[in-house]
C-alpha cells in the first residue's frame, strides 16, 4: 500500500510539473496546461478514494498519534 501511495505522489507531482512547463512554454495558446491540471485533480481524488476504501477493507490502520 505504501508503494501505491508513493506512486501516485510521483504520478501528481510530475502533472504538477508539466502544467508548470507547458504554461510557461505555451503561454496560454494551447490547453496542456489545463488538461495538467485536471489529470493532477483526478488523480489527487483518486489517491483519497484509495485511502478510504484501503480504510474501509482494513488494508491500512490508523497510528493513534494524537496531536
């Protein structure tokens, strides 16, 4: 499960990463940056849908640190 989640961090930030460069290469001509940003938003949903089914079947437990 960890793997999974350090794989879609990567997979967000590198979407994160080319919005930034097609916004700065494009400059507003084309849509790359947006269709970036919006694969970057559905896989950042798709990431907390994983965490809550993982949740849910038992595959992952909470630390129990309180703050």
């Amino acid at each position: 499960m960890k793997i999974l989640v350090a794989i879609a961090f990567v997979l967000i930030l590198a979407s994160l990463g080319s919005a930034l460069f097609f916004m700065m290469r494009d400059k507003g001509r084309t849509n790359r940056t947006v269709n970036a940003l919006a694969l970057r938003v559905g896989l950042s949903v798709l990431l907390f849908l994983l965490l809550l089914i993982a949740y849910r079947l038992g595959w992952i437990q909470p630390t129990g640190i309180i703050y």
